[in-house]
C-alpha cells in the first residue's frame, strides 16, 4: 500500500465545488471511488470516479466504506466533518496513516458569518437527533445561540418548546442552505416561526422571555426535580456533591437514586460526564428518567437492589449512598472498586450513624454530621424547624 491514505474525507457546501480549495479538487478529481449522500452526490459536477450512494442505515455505509479500503476514496460529508459530522466516526476505525480530512466552511462558521455573532461567545448545539431538552441550560435572556436542526419542520418544533419553557419571545433567525444557491436568511419570534423551512437548516437563537434561568452552581432548586418527597434536599446535595469532586469526563454510580437529583447534577457539572443510578423501586426509576430527560441528560437508570444490581455496570471514579446502606453494601464495594475511587455515603438512622461510624473507624476519611435548621412560622411569630441531621462519610478507597 502506498504511504497517501487511501481515505480522503471531503467537507462539502451547498455551493458544492465552486467552494472547494484546489486540495479538495484534486481528491475529487483522483478518486476511483466516491462516496457519499444523495445530496452531495448531487452537487458534484460530472467526474471519472465511480458514484456510490450512502445507504440507510448510516452503519451499513461505514461497513461498505471499510470494504474499499486500499482504492482511492473519497467519503463525502457536510462542511466541517469534526462538528457533529462523519469525521469521527470514520476516522476512529482507522490508523492515522490511513486517511486525512479536507473541511470546508463548516454550518457554525457560516452562520456566524451571516450574523456577525463572535462564536468564541456563542453556543452552538447539534440536535439533529438529540432532545431540544440539552438547550436548558444555555436559555438565559441574551444568551446567543446556534442550533442545527435535522429537517426544517423541527424549527416550528423548537420554537413550541421554547414557548413552553417560557421563552416564546426569543428571536429565532432561521438560516437555510447556507453558502449555496438556495440560501435564504429570515427573523421572527417563537411565536410565528414558518412553515416553509427548507434542509439543512441552522437557527440562532436571541434568547428573550421569563423562562427559569438554569442556576450554575451545585444545590439547585428543589423544585427542579419531580420527586414523591425522596430527594437529598438542596443544602445537603450542594454539600454532597461537593465532597463527591466531580472532574471532567468522569462516572458516578447514584446508589439509592430516588429523584436522581445527585446524578442529574453531577452531570450538569461538565459536558462529557457520565452516570448510572440505581434504584429500587420502579415507580422512582421512572421518575429518575422523566428528570433526566426534562434536561437532556446522559444519565442510565437500572432498577434493581444493590450490591445486586451493580454486577455489569461500568466501574465508576466516584459513588453516592443516598439510600439502603449496608455493611454488605459496603464490604461488596471495598472489594469490587478500584483504587481511587471516591465513595461519599449519606445516612440518617441511628443504624446508619453506627455503620458509617464503625467504617470510619477502620477505613479513615472524613466524617461529618449535617444540621441544617429553616425558619418557620410559630404562632405569630418564627421559629426554627430543625431537619433530621444527616451522618456523611466521604473516603477515598
């Protein structure tokens, strides 16, 4: 085999050739074979390669794609092939030395260009198949955002949800086959968005409304999460999820989930987090997922009694006991966990308090007791109304 990577991957525009730098040309040119969507192939101007349709589904394609490896090929993809594109996932079935890739101006850089919107400032999401739900965060008014879209019937989508998380009176800029022939540039609010929107398609949001604005900081509001009264309660989850240390692109394991709030916001912590919780009762697991999904997140809920339940999972970096702690329990993830593994356990019983303590003793730590007291009517005046103080053990194994 020669040392040229017998893969070319080809950022392509809806302007098609006449916006490919010359290095793009003459891969097009070279190939024996080139690959790509209906779309693509249809911009293409008439060539010596021989012409293959991606198929459906998209896996059957990379297949077919590998198959060829040895031939001259180009696999075309859309624009920047890094950003939500084919690039990655080609590429990671590949050594280095197999293949390169030639961008063109990706959907981001021409939107930005069309706006004026610097996107070192502005988030961009690709919802082509994921929830309008992972926006949640970003929604505060004057926040600058870009979105791309799997058809142009979701923009009329979004913009039903944006209503509904009270943000109808964002400006929606809907942006359509940027850079080619077809493209066309609109503005209105959430409220009239059209219904004549052609693919692809990117929207910039000009977020605008009273919608709840996503606090940043860990100990959000309780009343965030749906939950039936089993929820590690705002000032101990802030304090919770600060002994857990989460760090970008690690994984917990919620034992007792309930709400899920602790995994929720353990994933709300960074983009690339991971999380599974683990509960027992069916009727909470569902709950636990209806949260996830109210913000978009990645979270994996397993119904079921731990240490049970815990054989297959993923080892995590890090652990939270919310609910169910037993020696058994405990003796299962001293034995089953990694070095290194963080472990935070809350417990309320006095059965609780005479576990973690007794751990403590022989595994070292830190232990605290929470007492936290909210002020409370009493008469015509105030009081204050003491919580159940929580026992919290953190240590490192």
């Amino acid at each position: 085999m020669s040392d040229t990577p017998w893969l070319t991957i080809v950022g392509l525009g809806e302007d098609g050739p006449d916006g490919l730098p010359p290095a793009s040309l003459a891969a097009l040119k070279n190939a024996e074979i080139i690959m790509g969507a209906a779309r693509h192939i249809a911009l293409l101007p008439p060539l010596d390669a021989e012409l293959v349709t991606w198929p459906v589904p998209y896996a059957k394609g990379v297949a077919q794609l590998m198959a060829l490896r040895g031939r001259r090929v180009v696999a075309l993809a859309s624009g920047d092939p890094f950003w939500h594109g084919a690039g990655s996932t080609l590429t990671q079935e590949l050594a280095p030395s197999e293949w390169r890739a030639l961008p063109a101006a990706g959907s981001m850089s021409l939107a930005a260009a069309r706006l004026g919107w610097p996107l070192e400032r502005t988030r961009c999401f690709g919802l082509h198949a994921a929830p309008f739900a992972k926006l949640r965060s970003a929604l505060y008014p004057g926040a600058q955002i870009f979105v791309t879209l799997r058809d142009g019937p979701a923009v009329a989508a979004l913009a039903a949800w944006l209503e509904g998380a009270g943000f109808g009176a964002t400006t929606v800029h809907i942006l359509e086959a940027l850079g080619g022939p077809r493209e066309r540039c609109r503005r209105c609010t959430a409220a009239d968005v059209p219904t004549d929107v052609q693919h692809p398609v990117v929207v910039g949001l000009e977020v605008a409304g009273d919608g709840l604005v996503m606090p940043l900081a860990s100990g959000r509001p309780d009343g965030l999460f749906e939950h039936d009264g089993q929820i590690t309660k705002r000032p101990v989850r802030a304090l919770t999820l600060s002994a857990l240390a989460p760090r970008p692109g690690e994984h917990l394991w919620d034992i007792g989930g309930g709400s899920g709030s602790i995994a929720l916001e353990w994933l709300m912590s960074a983009p690339n987090m991971t999380a599974d919780a683990i509960e027992m009762s069916a009727e909470r697991a569902e709950r636990i997922t209806r949260n996830a999904a109210r913000f978009g997140l990645p979270l994996t809920v397993t119904t079921g009694v731990a240490p049970e339940a815990l054989e297959g999972l993923r080892l995590p970096d890090a652990v939270f006991i919310g609910g169910g702690i037993s020696a058994e329990m405990l003796d299962y993830l001293w034995e089953a966990l990694p070095q290194g593994t963080r472990l935070v356990a809350n417990g309320v019983t006095l059965e609780a308090e005479a576990l973690l303590t007794h751990w403590h003793a022989a595994k070292a730590g830190t232990l605290q007791r929470i007492e936290i007291s909210e002020s409370q009517p009493l008469g015509r005046k105030r009081g204050w109304k003491a919580s159940y103080p929580i026992i919290q053990w953190s240590v490192t194994l």
